[in-house]
C-alpha cells in the first residue's frame, strides 16, 4: 500500500453543492427559523449567496448567510463574516446548524432525485475517481455530515468505503489529516480543501515533524471551488491546486 494518504474535501473540491447548499439553508431559514416566506426573492439572491459561499466554516453558516442578505447586511471580508457570527452566539448558530441538517434531510426525503441532481461531482474529480485505485488510500474529510456525502456518492457510483469519510465537526482539519496518517501508518498526506483557513497552521498547531511515525502533511488550495480571489495572490499563503495538476497528482502518485 501507498505510504501516502490523499484527504480531500467534499464540498467545493469534490462536489458542487451550492444549489443544495441553497436551498436547504433557505428552507432552513424561512420556513423552519422564521415561520415566514418573504414577499419575493430577488433576482441577484443566488449570486449574493454565491459570494458568500467562501467564508462557510460550517453548517450553521449556510443559515447565517440567509439571514444576513435578508437583513440587506454587506460582508466582503471574512473577518466581517466572522464578527456577525461571533454576536449570534453559539446558541443561535446551533440551532441553525440543527435546522440546517433538518431541512437537509426533509429536502432529501420529500425529493431524492433533485436533491441528488443539485450536487454535482466535479468532471475532473469524476475522472479522477474513474483512475483511483482501489486500494488507493483516499478520504473524505468534510464539515457536511458523512452520511449525506454516502448518498451522494452512491447516486454518483463513486466506491468509497464508508469509513473512508470523516465528518470534522468543529475540529481542526489538519489535526484530523494528522490523526489519519498515524493511525493508518502512512509517512505522508496530501490534503485538499477550497477554504484556505482550514489549510492553515496556527503556531501552537504546527505539524511536529520530529515527533515519530508523525506523517508529513502536503497541504493545497483547491483552485476550482468555492474560493475567494485574495487568496490566488501572490505572495501565496497555500500552494494551489489547479483541476489538471490534480489529475497528474492522481495519475502519478494514486493511480
């Protein structure tokens, strides 16, 4: 077996979920928080959610997102972002993120199909699956519950053995990618994720790379999701990930 894992993200690296994302979090919102639709929903409602979409760390965010653009509130950083959820409180975005995941699961049970056909794999990454091996060590390692990502893998007929998909939680990504590689002995992991503060070390939780059978973590900016421009500046803070070098990564190390 490869020495080497390959985690990847599930949202925004592997599946385009934004419509579902939308719809779940504005039933979440409307029908479930307020008890009340609005009089209409304008037009530039799903490219101002679009814009959003960068600064979600977690389900209770989708919510969040729906209540700030009917507030007619402007967020453009992802300090911004982070202040009005701080003042919500984690009581409030608890519940939203329980609402999230309600709404998520009525949405899938009322119409499997369309909630299927709202999260669409990546071409690349569907190509990509297509050469894994099948002893290929390969994660899922995802804010989104593992359970939804098994639906959505099965419809796709993606193989992926369930344990193969992790649900992060309110834990640190690159503790997770860590805990991964030492329990599955590898030397090394490669981790691709479209948020970049989830590719981020603070200093306390820099990767001891001394420490024994610790793995070595390789950690990429998905160039093709959910990511805001700032972060493809130079002078980069993340090593980028384009679709092709993905695949090249695949064929040469995985396949």
């Amino acid at each position: 077996m490869s020495m080497a894992a390959l985690v990847l993200d599930f949202d925004g690296v592997i599946c385009d979920s934004i419509d579902e994302c939308f719809a779940s979090s504005w039933t979440a919102y409307f029908d479930l928080y307020l008890q009340r639709h609005p009089a209409y929903m304008p037009v530039s409602l799903r490219q101002d959610f679009a814009r959003l979409r960068p600064f979600v760390r977690g389900g209770a965010d989708f919510v969040l997102i729906q209540e700030i653009l009917d507030e007619g509130r402007r967020v453009f950083r992802q300090s911004e972002f982070d202040a009005i959820a701080r003042a919500a409180g984690d009581e409030k975005l608890l519940l939203f993120h329980e609402l999230f995941y309600k709404a998520r699961a009525e949405l899938l049970e009322s119409d499997r199909q369309s909630w299927l056909d709202m999260n669409r794999i990546y071409p690349h990454m569907a190509a990509a699956f297509s050469e894994l091996s099948i002893r290929a060590p390969v994660y899922i390692l995802s804010t989104k519950k593992a359970e939804f990502i098994a639906e959505i893998l099965t419809a796709k007929r993606i193989e992926l053995p369930r344990e193969r998909i992790i649900y992060s939680g309110s834990e640190k990504k690159l503790d997770i990618v860590a805990r991964v590689g030492l329990e599955g002995g590898y030397t090394e992991a490669t981790f691709v994720d479209d948020q970049i503060d989830h590719l981020l070390c603070e200093e306390s939780a820099v990767p001891d790379f001394t420490q024994k059978n610790r793995p070595r973590i390789k950690a990429l900016l998905a160039t093709w999701g959910y990511v805001k421009e700032e972060w493809l500046r130079v002078p980069l803070r993340v090593p980028t990930l384009t679709p092709q070098e993905f695949l090249a990564l695949v064929q040469r190390e995985f396949a």
